[in-house]
C-alpha cells in the first residue's frame, strides 16, 4: 500500500500531467486522478469532508455564468469551495454526467478547445492542486509528533496558493469570542483523556500535538485556518472512542458559528 507521502505525491504529478495535457486526452488523465483519490486513504478522506453536504448542482449555477449570450466562470471564494467544487465537477465528468466540451464554453477561447482547456488548467486546475497539497500535508503533519513535524520534508516542491483577494483580510468570526473559553476548556478536557489513556507514547504525542495547534488557530479567529486545524485534528482523533463525546461537542460549537 502507498504511503500517504507518496498518495499525494502522486496525485500531484496526475493533476500535474492533467494540466499541461492537449485537451483531446484530458479525459483519461481525469480518470486517472479520481482513481488515485479512490485508492488513497488520506485523499478519500480529505475529499469526503470537503464535499459531504455540499451542493455541487447549486455551486454550478454560480460558476457557470451566461449572461447576453455570454459564458463565462466564476470561481468560487473560498479556497475550501475551490476544492469541493472541481473535484465534484472532475467526478462528473469522469461518470460522464458533465461533457468536458461543455465546460470549456465558459473558459473563452472563442471556439478554440485548445485556449479554452489552457484557460481551464490555470484558472480551476492550479488552484485546485495547490490547495490540495495544502490540505494533504496539514493532514499528514497531523499524526507526527512535535519534533517528527518540526524537520518534516514536503513531498513535493510547491509554490504557496495565490490569494484570490490580495486586499481582503483574513474572515474573523462573530461571536467567536464567546465561544473560545468552551472551545478551550473542551481541548483541555481531550488532552487529560489523552494522558489517561492506554495510547503509545508517539500516539499521545501526535494527538497532544494537533489538539496544541488547534488552540492557536482558534485563539487567531480566522475562519479557515481554524476549518483546517479542525481538520488534521479530527482525522488525528477519529479513532480513538475515548475522545468522541468531546469531538462531538467541539463539531457543534463550529457549526453554529459557520466555520464548518
């Protein structure tokens, strides 16, 4: 079985290939992409999240814009959204319920497949990548200890995701400030069920490690750095029953305020 490393590793080079492809033979490297999610762990399950309840169908009629005759995309604000959407639209057309044709309309080109798929790859596909491998390393960083995750390498060398809104400020969430005292007591309460219980020594670590880290998300109130702290903690800890009360409640403190 693959490591994680390598899964993403390799989904990276896919996308990669996907990218720089004559549009004539995207559709098998797409195919090839969501194989790769398919048979990876850590992929299935950053996937999974991101686009469990999301409305793809809704998302489409906001990013495919006609307008007096006009096609045009949309792309979504947040970089989560970015994520759900492409890869809800790449499974689409992997199951052929979405033509790639028909998608390129909205990605200029005046009738040339070949600009409009360039137009594709730079304004969908970067991003999405980007954003993936993001995501991929918080969660391998995840289930390392302190000092395994102080002198890890990345798995491949990656420019950091452009920001889609250079002069927007990172989202602070209201009423934010009520709720931090019970966000932290809850994580003070998962680190004592973590020391009692019956874990390895490295287990302990790793989990002590991202429930430290989650609390100095919440404590700067940006909404997505929170959303992916709250991420590489919950696949951190999924599997450890002991902890699942407290998990529960922490979900429903993020929800109300729409961080999740």
């Amino acid at each position: 079985m693959r490591t994680r490393e390598e899964s993403l590793n390799n989904f990276c080079k896919t996308v990669d290939e996907l990218i720089s492809s004559k549009y004539l033979f995207a559709n098998s490297k797409i195919f090839e992409i969501i194989a790769n999610v398919n048979s990876s762990k850590l992929l299935t399950d950053a996937f999974s999240y991101f686009t469990d309840g999301y409305d793809f169908q809704s998302a489409i009629k906001y990013a495919f814009v006609t307008e007096n005759g006009v096609k045009t995309f949309v792309l979504p604000v947040k970089n989560t959204e970015v994520l759900a959407f492409c890869y809800s639209l790449l499974r689409e057309i992997t199951y052929s319920n979405i033509q790639l044709t028909d998608v390129l309309q909205f990605f200029g080109g005046e009738g040339n497949f070949e600009i409009a798929y360039k137009n594709f790859a730079q304004n969908l596909l970067v991003p999405f990548k980007s954003y993936t491998y993001q995501i991929g390393i918080q969660m391998i960083n995840s289930t390392q200890s302190r000092e395994e995750a102080a002198v890890t390498q990345k798995p491949v060398q990656e420019e950091p995701l452009a920001k889609k809104e250079v002069h927007a400020e990172p989202k602070k969430i209201t009423g934010l400030d009520n709720s931090i005292t019970m966000l932290v007591r809850l994580l003070d309460l998962e680190r004592l069920a973590v020391t009692e219980s019956k874990l390895s020594k490295e287990d302990t670590q790793e989990i002590l490690y991202v429930i430290d880290l989650f609390e100095k998300k919440i404590r700067e109130k940006d909404s997505e750095k929170i959303m992916l702290a709250y991420l590489a903690y919950l696949y951190a800890t999924k599997n450890v029953k002991k902890l699942k009360s407290n998990v529960k409640d922490i979900t429903e403190i993020l929800i109300e305020l729409k961080i999740i």
